[in-house]
C-alpha cells in the first residue's frame, strides 16, 4: 500500500510517501517539504503566532494535495514539540482539521525518542547489540538506550537546534559570551540525565539522526546525500571539536556555503553543533554512525506492524 507520512515538526512540514506491506523495507516514492520554522514564530509565551498558524495550515494544505495527487491511501499525521509545547497548542489543532481536515496527533518527546528507535534498530538490526540513538530536532533532543526494539530508556529535552538558535544566539556572528553561555545551559541539562543511561552500561554502537547530525557529519567529511543511503556515515568527536569553534565565528551566509548546509539551516547549526558536542561529550562518545532511517521511518513502521497479515 502507499503510506504518507506528514510530519510537522519545528524545522518543516514534510510528507513522506512510501511504498510498503508488512514485512518489507518501507520504499521512498516521493518527498514534499515546506519550510516552517513555528520555533522562531512563536510569540513571548511561547504559543503559536497568528502568522504561524496561517502558515501551519496552508502547508498542511498544500502536503494533503500532494499526498492525493500521489496516489497516498493512508496519511498519518503527527506534530512534535513546537506544536506539543505551545500554550494555544489546543486551538491550533482545531483550526487545522477544521480547515484542512488534518487530525495531528502530537507525539509526546518520549514518543518521538520510541520511534526514532525503533527505526534505528529496523536499519542496523540485532547484531548492532545494544543501541543509544541520538536525534536534535528544531525543538528537542532525544536521546533513547536499548536492546531491543523499545528502548530501555527514552528522554527528550528542550534543547532543539531551532529552539536554541531563536531563544539564546540572536547576533550574526553571535557574541561570544552568548556562545558561551548557551554551551553551559545544553551541558548542564544533559549532564542531568547521563547518569539514568550509564547505569545500564555502555553501549555497543552509538548513532545519530536528524538533519542537523546529518550536516555536522557532511561538512566534517562524510559522503554526500547523492552517493546513496548505503554509505556507512559517521562523525567523531574529535572532528566536532574543531568545527564548533569555526562555527560559533561565522555569519550564516558563511555556513551557508559549507558542504551540505542549506541556507535554511544555516542559523541553527551552531546550536546544533553545540548540542552534539555536549552529548557526544558527556555520554563518552568519541565516533558515531549516522543512520539514514528517523521518526518519520519510525511511525511508518509503527503502522505497518499494526497491519492485518
């Protein structure tokens, strides 16, 4: 059957089409994207903005008329933090499937850490022993430690890429003490949940998602997006090291013109870099593998267990 995954998260609307049956490998058949960007559009209390929610809808919109034209049988829905923290969250959810007939389902952080899992574990298998995944997100981080296909441990924690960028960097290049400032609060927020994983002892292979992973391991090396999925992808800390200081002095058209940074993204990926920093760092990871699959894998995975035989 032919699946489509609609994902509002901080960063994009994104609907994923699939080709998939239970059993088999979910195939990509097509990828519609908008950029959206409600972390930087929400107002002093952190609810969704008019302007957000105008925009939320007309993208919804425009994702449901691709999924149609398609061919999309089933479309599943969901929002992540942005949408899930917002104090209006209720009324933006309404106005959406009133106007587009779109129910969101808004997955908690600790949901989103599950099927980011899930579709980690699905991509590498068994024989990658016991797995600690880490994903930044526009609005979160999720971190999630397990040997089986439900994680042992999941948490997610307000430090998304997004989030981080709009609330704490505001200069261009941002200022130094700025800088430094944001790298203590994401260090002293993760060091609060170390301990919970490294009590259930290392793991055996660490690997990451995300965009934001994606782009740190692409500009400190890794294979370009074209050379296919296939291609073992990985970042050390080592590497991130010396690129955060590199960084944290470059204006964003300067970013925007590393290998594999969209202009788009090239705000955040300070932020983001200094997240991985920290919990590459503080978890005691020196390399780690970039895994293709990610949430959007994940609730399609989700879906298709449910199937009927």
């Amino acid at each position: 059957m032919r699946l489509g995954v609609l994902d509002v998260g901080s960063n994009t609307v994104h609907l994923l089409v699939v080709d998939a049956h239970p059993g088999a490998r979910p195939l990509p058949a097509h990828s519609h994207k908008a950029e959206l960007r409600l972390a930087e559009l929400l107002d002093e209390h952190g609810a969704i903005g008019d302007a957000g929610v105008d925009r939320l809808v007309a993208v919804v919109g425009e994702a449901l008329q691709a999924a149609e034209d398609k061919g999309v049988e089933e479309v599943l829905p969901f929002a992540t933090s942005a949408v899930r923290e917002a104090p209006n969250a209720e009324e933006v959810l309404t106005r959406v499937a009133d106007e587009t007939g779109v129910r969101l389902t808004v997955l908690s952080g600790e949901e989103e850490a599950k099927l980011t899992f899930l579709a980690a574990r699905r991509w590498f298998g068994w024989s990658a022993g016991r797995l600690l995944v880490l994903d930044i997100g526009g609005g979160s981080l999720e971190v999630a430690y397990g040997i089986d296909e439900e994680p042992d441990k999941a948490v997610s924690l307000p430090l998304g890429a997004g989030r981080l960028t709009a609330a704490r960097l505001p200069g261009d290049p941002p200022d130094p003490e700025d800088v430094r400032a944001l790298r203590r609060h994401v260090r002293a927020e993760i060091a609060r949940i170390v301990g919970e994983f490294s009590r259930m002892g290392p793991p055996d292979h660490v690997v990451a998602t995300s965009k934001t992973f994606k782009q740190l391991a692409r500009i400190a090396g890794a294979a370009r997006s074209a050379e296919g999925v296939y291609v073992q992808r990985g970042l050390t800390r080592a590497a991130l090291e010396e690129w955060v200081p590199e960084l944290s002095v470059m204006t964003v058209e300067r970013r925007a013109e590393l290998p594999g940074v969209s202009a788009g993204r090239a705000p955040q990926l300070l932020a983001g870099a200094l997240v991985a920093e920290a919990a590459m760092d503080l978890f005691g990871v020196d390399e780690l593998e970039i895994c293709p699959w990610a949430l959007r894998e994940g609730v399609i995975l989700r879906r298709l267990d449910h199937l009927p035989e």
